[in-house]
C-alpha cells in the first residue's frame, strides 16, 4: 500500500519525545511516521509513496476529541426553540443572547405566535439568573389551552403550564415524586426524567430523531473535532433505539468522526432490570467501525451545576436553597459496586464540594474493598470543589474532566447570585488538579456548552468570564495542557491513548488542519482560528466553506 506524505507548516505532535514536525506520512489508517521530508527518507526510498501538499501552509495538531457529549440530547433540544442566555451558531439558524424577564417572555409570546393551534410549544434555554422568576402562571398566560413546556437551560428541569402539566401526566408522578411541583409547574431532576418520557416522542417522533442526529454530526465536525464519548449512552431514547439511529445516521465512510459510548447505568437498570449488566455486556459486542462501546460505565453524584441544584458545604448559597441528591451519598457507591468489581472504568457525575466529598468517600471505599491499579476514575464536570478534594482525588488516582465553559457562561452570575466571589472565581479547579498530578481533560457536555473544542481550552487557559473579567488566574491550565486536555489526555482518560490522542508512529491517522498556530497566538484567540479540515484514519473531511 502505497504512503502518502502530508507537508505541513508545523505540526504539533503531543509527544514530548518528539513535540513538532513538519511532514507526516500515512498508510492507510496509520500514521508510519512523523518528523521531516528528510527524516522519513529510509521509509520513502523502501516504499511508493505520493506528496499531497493541501496542508503545506497549515498547522496539524491531532484530532480533536471532546470525551463527554450527549448526541441524541443535543438531537431532542434540536428539535426544540431555543431561548438562551447566550447567542448560539446552530448550523442553519443563529440564536440570539436573550437577557432579562420581559425580553424573556417577549420572545416566548413571539415563537409560540408561530405555532399552529394543535402544537405544543416546548423551548429550550430558559435560566432564573439571567431570564427572571418563572412559573405555571406566567406560562398559562401566554396559553391555557396549548401546552407549553420550558426547558431549563440545565436541562435538569422544566416548567409546565396547566396543559403541558396534563400532556405529561404530572399529576400520576407527583403522587410518589417529591420533584414535581403541580403548583408551581416545575419539574426537575427525577421529576424531569418523568416528564421526558412523554417530551421526547413528542419532539423526535416521525422521523426527527434521525434528521435532528444528522444535525448533530455536523456540529461534530464544524468543531474540528474526530472523536466523541457519549457519556451517558441509553439515558434518552430506549438504549436499543439510539443504537439504531445511531448506525442509520452515524455509520459510514461518510461520517467524519467515530464515537464511543459509555452507558448510563440507572437507564439501563430502569429498562433492564437485573438484566442491566448483560445487556450492557452484550451490546458492547455489536462495535462497528464508526460506533464502538467502551468498558465503561457513568453514574450520578449530585445536581445540575447550571441550574444551581449541585450540593454545597458550608456555606451553602447564598440566598440558603439547597441543592439536590441524583444519588444519596449512602447509595453511590452501592450503585457503583459490582461494576468496579467487574472491572469497568467508572464516570461520575459530580458538581458541588458536598458531591465531591460524597463521590470521594464512594471510591475509597471501593479501594479498600477491592483494591485496582490504573482503574482512571473520571470525576466529570467538577464545578465547585476545595483543594483538599483535588489533592484527595489526586490520593485516589482519579482524573477530572471539567466542563470548560462553566466559567464563561456562567461565572459572572454565580459571582453575584450563589457563590459569592471566592467559589465562583475558582470553579473548574483544572490548575490544582495538574499541580497535583492528576491527568485533566476537558468536554462540551453538549448541549450544555457548544462543541468547540478550542473555546473551551482558551477559557481554560485564560479563566475569563463572559464580561472579560479573569476568574483566579492560578487556576489556568497552561497553553500546552489545555490543548493535551481536548487529545491526548482526553484519550488517556477515555483508555484510548494507545490509538489517539497523539501523532506517532502507528497511531490512527487522526488530525485536525488548523489555519493558524494555536502556540504562536495567545489563548483568547484560539476561538477564532479557523478550522480547514480534519483527518479520520487517513481519510481528509475538508470542512464545508
């Protein structure tokens, strides 16, 4: 098989053995080797070989990863009208920044105008810190008759009017689920969950589901990136259906990106029952070439960081409320058990200090009782923690993959409503986390934050807030980590670091073309350096125009 060799501007490798190189040669889906024209000389005279020279001007880093995104999530919200506290790119429609109580409702009324009579109207993006109080009254304002459905920006929870509150049966699940509020029409956490049962065959029925996921896999590659984890697999649609759509719309030489799947446990248990486990295990046989399953299972610690139900210590919130349990402290690690018995790696959810302690106490435990070595425990989101919990955590070999817009979307709110200045300026704590030793990746969490790999590190390394302001600089990750946290440390923490992640010798052929050098600007560019192309073992995506 014949190589063929890309010249490039420079090429950053992620190898400290061999950091930046200029020519990278590829056979098939492997990289052969890395280094320059001349260097890789022995392997040219041995073989046929072809130059392309696309990339002569182009910098190659290796291909983006974002290891926690939620595809069929993203799908259902697609499907939705979006009303945001930011301004969102969605490929084919632009959504403004919406701020304040009376723009908020101003643009509910507008969309739901546009609605036919027979319609619910449900909408995404809804949050009390930038868009006012909210409830039944409000909504049932706009329409008594038509159920309308708000979405909290977390996704965590909803709000209902009186024929939303009909149309998802809230009454049956407020019978027995303190997290339904019939009064007020809030729905959250487990009370969500109940109404989604209803929402998603409502918002991805008839063929949306697979067209909405179509949608999805561009955002994928708009962002440069080429891998992504759904950490969460089974927890929207019925875990057998998302396979389905999945292999109809993801599947193929056509997709430029492959993804790994980790499922969500308590989804499964909900369908499976006992037979959770070997259903789990089954399904991780059926890998193909784009979509493959992981040994690998996520489970909850506490609440959205977004909407503000995470748990805090001491000293709580400020305004006093408390936040929510998705798994009582006591019961973590018996959701966790026999799975870090069997040997799966282990993702948790966890957001607040009183989450973290919880989450952390569950692995000790686990370690005492079966001790395991590189088991890489991947403590996911990390909104509020101390840094006696990182160097604990560092103590307990586990690794933190932050959300990296926490910060920027949220930071300058949480400042004046939750936190205070001291937690809020040190949210996403990714600089003790490195100072420790512990390996630090960085995700989207999509929808939560949009899958833009290099935004998300350039906040990461430059901690600034939506309005500029520079959140507890001693946090930054330095320009280097933060971009190993979207390659090669995400794919150390996903165990694929001996496929991705880098650009060596034998590796898959994964690259993501960059127009500039991310190392030769300064971080706060790095959102607007354009992506020309991406790379998927050995075949070129160039990046619509």
């Amino acid at each position: 098989m014949s190589i063929t060799v890309y010249p490039a501007r420079r090429i950053h490798t992620m190898d400290p053995s061999l950091p930046e190189a200029t020519a990278l040669a590829v056979r098939g889906d492997r990289i052969v080797e890395v280094g320059t024209l001349e260097s890789l000389r022995p392997w040219l005279d041995a073989h046929e070989h072809v130059i392309d020279n696309r990339f002569t001007d182009s910098i190659l880093v290796p291909g983006l990863i974002d290891p926690h995104v939620h595809p069929p999530l993203m799908a259902l919200l697609l499907a939705t009208e979006w009303i945001t506290p930011e301004a969102w790119d969605l490929r084919g429609r632009d959504v403004p920044a919406t701020l304040g109580r009376d723009a908020y409702l101003d643009r509910l009324a507008e969309l739901e105008a546009r609605y036919s009579s027979d319609q619910p109207f449900i909408t995404y993006g809804w949050h009390r810190q930038f868009h006012g109080e909210l409830n039944r009254t409000d909504l049932d304002a706009v329409s008594a008759i038509r159920p309308i459905v708000v979405w909290g920006r977390s996704f965590h929870e909803v709000w209902c009017n009186g024929p939303a509150l009909e149309l998802v049966d809230a009454a049956e699940g407020a019978a027995w689920d303190p997290n339904i509020d019939l009064e007020t029409g809030r729905m959250w956490e487990s009370g969500m969950a109940w109404a989604l049962r209803t929402l998603r065959e409502v918002l991805i029925g008839e063929g949306r589901y697979e067209a909405m996921m179509e949608e999805v896999g561009q955002l994928v590659h708009r962002g440069g990136v080429t891998t992504i984890a759904d950490v969460g697999f089974g927890g929207m649609a019925l875990p057998e259906r998302e396979l389905e759509v999945l292999a109809q719309v993801h599947e193929g030489d056509h997709v430029p990106f492959r993804q790994y799947l980790i499922p969500q446990v308590a989804a499964f248990k909900r369908q499976y029952g006992a037979e959770a486990a070997d259903r789990m295990a089954e399904m991780r046989t059926r890998g193909t070439e784009r979509i493959r399953f992981l040994d690998a299972t996520k489970f909850f610690a506490d609440g959205a960081f977004i909407a503000q139900l995470m748990q805090l210590g001491e000293p709580g919130y400020i305004d006093g409320h408390e936040g929510a349990w998705m798994a009582e402290p006591g019961r973590i690690v018996q959701h966790i058990r026999s799975f870090w018995n069997a040997g799966s790696q282990v993702n948790i959810h966890v957001n607040g200090d009183r989450g973290m302690d919880a989450t952390l106490d569950a692995v000790a435990e686990l370690l005492a009782e079966a001790p395991r070595f590189d088991h890489r425990t991947v403590l996911h989101h990390v909104g509020v923690s101390t840094q006696a919990q990182m160097r604990r955590a560092a103590a307990l070999g586990c690794a933190i993959q932050a959300n990296g817009y926490y910060l920027r979307f949220f930071g300058d709110q949480f400042t004046a409503e939750g936190l205070g200045t001291e937690r809020a300026s040190q949210m996403t704590r990714v600089g003790s986390a490195r100072r420790y030793g512990m390996s630090v990746s960085l995700h989207s969490d999509l929808p939560m934050g949009p899958l833009e790999p290099l935004l998300a590190a350039s906040v990461m390394a430059t901690r600034r807030s939506a309005s500029g302001v520079e959140f507890c600089p001693e946090e930054c990750l330095s320009p280097y980590d933060a971009i190993a946290a979207v390659t090669i440390e995400a794919a150390w923490q996903l165990f694929l670091d001996g496929e991705i992640g880098s650009l060596v010798s034998g590796k898959l052929a994964d690259v993501t073309v960059l127009a500039e050098d991310p190392f030769e600007l300064d971080p706060l560019a790095w959102p607007d350096i354009g992506i020309e192309a991406t790379m998927l073992s050995g075949r070129v995506y160039p990046l619509p125009r």
